[in-house]
C-alpha cells in the first residue's frame, strides 16, 4: 500500500507487531536515555519493569502507572505500551516535568487533544530517522519504520511558544529547529551536513577523519561537539 510514495504497508505491520501481538515492551535505546536523562534528571520510569527499568523507582503493569498519583513526582521517563499512550499522556501535565517518547501520530484524536492543544508542553523532538529499539526479549535492536517523538511536559502551562526541534535518531543532536527558536541562537550548520556527518560517524567514520574531511565546512569544534 503507498500514498504519496510512503510505504504504509510497512508501518502498518509494524504497528500490528507492537499493539496486537503483545509487544508493548520494545525497550527504549540506552544512549537515547542517557541523553534525556543527563538534562532531566529522571526520578522515576512511569512504564517498566523490574528488567526494563531505566531508574530506580518504576511503576510496572501490575502497579498500574495510571492509578498512581503523579503529582507527587519530580521527573517522570515514560516509554508506554503503545496500546495505552492516550491514557498515559492524560497524566503528562501532572509531575513537575515529564518525558514521553511516543509514536508521532499527529492526525490523531489523542494528538490534538494531549500534544497539540496542550498548554503543558513546553518541548517537542521529533526524531529524524527511526529509532533503534531494542527487542523485548533479545538484545539486538531494531531501527522502527514507525516515526517517534519526544515530548517534555512540566506542570505548568508555558509563556513562551511551543519549542519544535528535529533530532537525529541514534544522538539526539539537534539536526533543525522548527518553531520556538530561542532569540540569538540559531543554529550554525544545515541539518544535512549534521546528519551527514552523525551518519558517518555511526558507520564507523573517525572524529579526526570526519575534522580533515569537512575542513573549511565545518569547524573542528562543531565536529568535535556533534560527536562527543
Ligand atoms: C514500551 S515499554 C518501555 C520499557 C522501558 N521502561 C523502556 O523505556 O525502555 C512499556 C512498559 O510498560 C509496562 N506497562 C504496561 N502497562 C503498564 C501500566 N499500566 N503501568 C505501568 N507500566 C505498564 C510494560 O510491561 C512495559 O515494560
């Protein structure tokens, strides 16, 4: 099945896997966490298990996430079985801040209702590329044809305009900014030069050999700290 040369045959049955065979467990990638969690600092995974847990404290399907009182977390991760993210999200303006990485459905009712008319989100990432999950019961990771994005709620309705990025799939480094660009901050290089660069990098490409490659480009320093 195509429309307007997508392959949505692809994403459909990508999409069964996750929500009719029992698969809400697909593991968010470590380094994708590490990143969010260096600038969050997460108290708490709001989806997990004991196995899957990013933090210390999780709440787990037997806890049930959705009847626990959020207001009295700091900083939520929330990775959610993707057969429940509308219930999950309903509970996103709740914590001081929280993180959700979901699938990027922007047509949908729980799209407009949660993400797009919400006064608590404050950030959105939509990511470039798909992201490499890791199988609920093996190690190997998968790169998901199913587009995802990350979102930062806080408890607080935002004052300044919502914050919409394009980040690359395997760093999290921003490749483009849509909408909310801080004054004074632009940022220096085109999205496809980073993401070229990020690729290369992910191929196996040296930093010292991606520094002599894009000399006159690209500054060592913006090699050095898309890589780092
Ligand atoms: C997409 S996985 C995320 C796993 C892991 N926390 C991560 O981010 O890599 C969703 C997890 O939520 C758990 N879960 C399902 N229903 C839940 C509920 N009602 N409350 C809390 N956790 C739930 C599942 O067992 C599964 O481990």
């Amino acid at each position: 099945m195509t429309e307007q040369g997508v392959d949505l045959s692809r994403y459909l049955r990508h999409g069964a896997k996750i929500t009719e065979n029992g698969s809400d467990d697909w593991q968010t990638p470590r380094i994708i966490y590490e990143v969010l969690n260096k600038r969050f600092r997460f108290t708490r995974d709001a989806a997990a298990t004991a196995e899957n847990s990013h933090c210390l404290k999780w709440w787990s399907r037997e806890d049930n996430a959705l009847l626990m009182d959020w207001t009295q977390e700091k900083s939520i991760f929330c990775n959610p079985p993707y057969s429940k993210v509308a219930e999950f999200l309903a509970k996103a303006h709740e914590p001081e801040t929280a993180v959700f990485l979901i699938p990027f459905r922007p047509q949908t009712g729980f799209f407009l209702r949660y993400v797009w008319a919400s006064p608590y989100l404050h950030e959105m990432m939509i990511i470039h590329r798909g992201m490499r999950f890791i199988h609920p019961e093996r190690s190997d990771s998968v790169r998901s044809p199913m587009p995802v994005v990350v979102l930062v709620y806080h408890n607080k309705p935002r004052e300044r305009d919502l914050l919409i990025t394009v980040k690359c799939a395997d760093t999290l480094k921003p490749l483009h900014v849509v909408a909310g660009q801080r004054p004074g901050h632009p940022l220096e290089h085109g999205h496809s030069i980073r993401d070229q660069i990020i690729q290369e990098h992910q191929r196996g490409a040296s930093v010292a050999d991606l520094v002599k490659k894009y000399e006159g480009k690209v500054s060592r320093r913006s090699v050095y700290r898309w890589l780092k």
